[in-house]
C-alpha cells in the first residue's frame, strides 16, 4: 500500500530556500498534501507544475503563524481555526507521515504532531533554516526584547522582569490556556517558542533532521536524543537544486546588470549586545554599517553595491537615508533574496546580519566569496567563526586584506561540504523509507 505523506510549510522564505527541494523528492515517490500558508508567485507555479510534483494531490491554505495577531480574541478564534483543520486534514487524509518544519512553533504545528503519535503517524521535521543554541538566543532575544518594548525610563533590571513576566503570561496564553480551551491538555514548559526553551525535535515528532554535523552538535547540546537526529543534505548541495535554478536561479540570471555586484546584508534587529552584554546603540550600529559600507566601496572600486534590508528591518526610511553613496542601490526588503544571491559577486553580511542568509548563500554559490562580519563582538556575532564556507572577519584590517583580494580575483573560499563519519542520506525519500521500515520492525 502507497503511503500518503501530509507536509506543512509555515515560513514562505525557507520554503523557498530549503523545503521546495524536499518537496519535490518526495512528490516523486509519495502522494502529498501541501499544508501552506501563502505563496509568492514563482512558488505556486512550480508546485502546480505536475512535471516536477507529479504527487502533489492538494494544496491546503493555512494562516497559522504565532505572533501575527495582537488581538487575543482573534488569537482564540483562530485556535480554534487551527485545531479544527488539523484534526480535519488528519480525519480526510490519513496520512502514514507527517513533515513539518518545527515542533515546538506554532500551535498548529504542535496540534498536528500531537495528533500524528495519538495514531501512530510517522512525525518528522527537518531543519529550516539555522539553528542555534536555545540558551543563547533566549538570552539575546530577552535583552532585546527588553530594550525594545519598555520605557527607556526603566532600570534596565526592571524591564528584564517585566519582559520575564510577559513571556511567562504569553506562554500560559498559547500553551495552557488555548489548547485547553479546545479541550487538549497544555503543552509543556520544556519546549516552549515563547519561553525560548528547547530546540527542534524536542516536542511530539518521532524524528528530526539536520543539514550536517555542525547542527547535529547543537541539537545533542540541547538534550534532543542522539537517536531522533538523522543528517539529511540540503537540496541545494545535491541533485535536486535543478528545481531551484529552473523555479528561481534562471530568471535572476537572465536580468544580471553587466558588471561587478556585491551584496550586503541588514539584520532585522538595529540594536545589540556585545559579549559582555553591553548595549549596543542603533546609532553605533549605523556608523559601524556605514563606516564598512565606504570601506566596500574603496576597495571594491567601479562594483555595484546592492544592500538587502532584512525583511523584519523596522525604520526602512532611516536606511535609505543612512546610504547615501552613488554606487549603492538599497532593495525593498520584502524581495526575494535568493535572486539577489544568484547574480552578486560578493556577499557581506553586516554586523549582526541574517546567519540563514549567509548560509544559505554558502550552499546556492559555493566559492562566491561572503563574509560574515562581527567587529562589534557581538553576541552570536561569531556564529560562524568555525564554519566553512563563511569567512568570519572581526576587524578593519583583516576585511581590508580580503577585499584586496576579491578586487583581484585572488580570494579563494573554502568549500561548506563538512566531512564526516557519521551516517547521511541525500535523499528525502530514502530517508522516509529507512524511518518507516524502523517503524514497522517495532
């Protein structure tokens, strides 16, 4: 008997970087149903082109994403939305696996893997995009969220604890209160998305995925158990980015400017923390973003400079105006950033930019050279001090060197591809195979 595979996407930009290319392994060998929230344009055509998910039975919207209502009413409504299409898509469909992104997430996600052991369901999540410790960035998220949302007034102490007591509130209001509300226990402390507690893998599904090693070791450090953690290769390392050079790559080819590009990456956060946790000011973070910005523009002398704000970047006007150089063109920050990827020469990610950007860039365009820049010494500014691929640069001198050798056509990248002895599959489907035989031989 075919199985029937059920897979849910929630964040449209890493399914278009990561999970397309799952997909469509798995659209070759099992019947899908795609649980989507919505899509841009080039993605729906691809997942309606039968010649490339040849198994896709049905497309399913979905709105379920955490966070994006402020009204708690609508936030109960849409629970109830949520929990209603998740047993429905379960009762309709009966698949034999369900893949998601997360889940420890959203609540829908939760839903869906809770009901997924109830009857037995083989649950998997394969990695979305970076992943990092949770302790780490549950600190930095509380710091910044407590700058950011309470009066300056406030001893900084005070806006810790009013930042703990929020989360503590908003955590006993998604996964205490509204399931129970649907008639559904609580879901623990011990995963938690708004109590930054837990990682991937450590709610209800059976097993998780990670692109290598690197993310492995992550993972076992947050207690998620060695036997629930299989390496899967990303998409774009393998055969299957064909799907990705025909749905995106070739178009963004087509339309490249004659000319040097290179491509500087915003983070979504304009203030941070430096390793002591010392705050750092938008003000210094502007003039550290400006001061490389000139420094690119010296040494990288006649090339275009493209800046990408993230798409989470609040006071877009304020960038437009910090850029002022007639070389620089700053892009909507809602655009699409693999294009943007596919067509630059050179790709630098400003002090405390996007780390799944960059490591997606690794893997799109192995050799290009990109940067990751940390002259601030930031918390989580060193994420890829180690990391092949990225070349980590923590001061002036050392980027001026580099660029020096990105202008001559000297600099040389290191390959992303991580050697290992540990077991790795290349394939979605394979993998779905080996999990579901486990399954059977319990």
């Amino acid at each position: 008997m075919t199985k029937k595979v059920l897979f849910y996407t929630n964040a449209v930009r890493v399914f278009r970087t990561t999970h397309i290319g799952y997909l469509y392994d798995i659209c070759k060998k099992y019947p899908t149903i795609l649980l989507s929230e919505k899509m841009d344009t080039d993605t729906e055509r691809m997942l309606n082109d039968k010649s490339l998910f040849p198994n896709l039975e049905k497309i399913i919207p979905v709105d379920q994403r955490p966070g994006q209502r402020q009204n708690p009413f609508m936030e109960i409504k849409k629970n109830r939305e949520g929990y209603k299409l998740a047993k429905e898509v379960m009762d309709d469909y009966q698949p034999n696996v369900l893949i998601a992104p997360t889940d420890i997430h959203s609540l829908f996600e939760r839903y869906l893997f809770r009901f997924a052991k109830k009857r037995g369901i083989l649950g998997l999540v394969i990695q979305p995009s970076n992943i990092a410790l949770s302790a780490v960035t549950r600190k930095w998220v509380d710091y910044v969220n407590a700058y950011e949302r309470y009066p300056r007034l406030l001893p900084f102490w005070l806006k810790l604890f009013f930042n703990k007591v929020r989360k503590e509130l908003g955590h006993f209001f998604y996964f205490v209160f509204l399931p129970l509300s649907v008639g559904e226990k609580p879901f623990s402390r011990k995963a938690s998305y708004i109590l930054r507690t837990g990682n991937i893998g450590l709610g209800d599904s059976d097993y998780v995925t990670v692109f290598s090693k690197f993310f492995r070791d992550i993972l076992l450090e947050d207690k998620i158990p060695e036997e629930k953690i299989y390496i899967l290769a990303h998409p774009l390392i393998k055969e299957t980015r064909g799907i990705f050079e025909k749905g995106y790559f070739e178009s963004a080819k087509k339309k490249k400017e004659s000319g040097k590009m290179v491509l500087l990456l915003l983070p979504g956060v304009e203030i941070g923390w430096k390793i002591d946790y010392s705050l750092v000011q938008q003000e210094e973070r502007y003039k550290k973003w400006k001061e490389i910005t000139v420094l690119v523009a010296k040494y990288l002398s006649g090339w275009k400079i493209v800046i990408k704000p993230h798409p989470d970047l609040k006071d877009f006007k304020k960038i437009k105006n910090l850029f002022n150089l007639d070389s620089i063109e700053i892009t909507n920050p809602k655009e699409t950033l693999d294009k943007f990827i596919e067509i630059a020469d050179a790709i630098i990610g400003l002090p405390l930019s996007s780390s799944s950007a960059l490591f997606t860039a690794s893997l799109q365009c192995p050799g290009k050279p990109i940067l990751s820049l940390d002259f601030l010494k930031e918390v989580l500014g060193d994420y890829y001090k180690d990391y092949k691929g990225i070349e980590y640069i923590d001061n002036e001198e050392k980027l001026s060197n580099v660029l020096k050798l990105i202008e001559n056509g000297q600099y040389k990248n290191q390959s992303p591809k991580e050697e290992t002895d540990l077991k790795e599959f290349n394939n979605v489907a394979e993998l779905l195979d080996y999990l579901l035989q486990i399954k059977i031989n319990k």
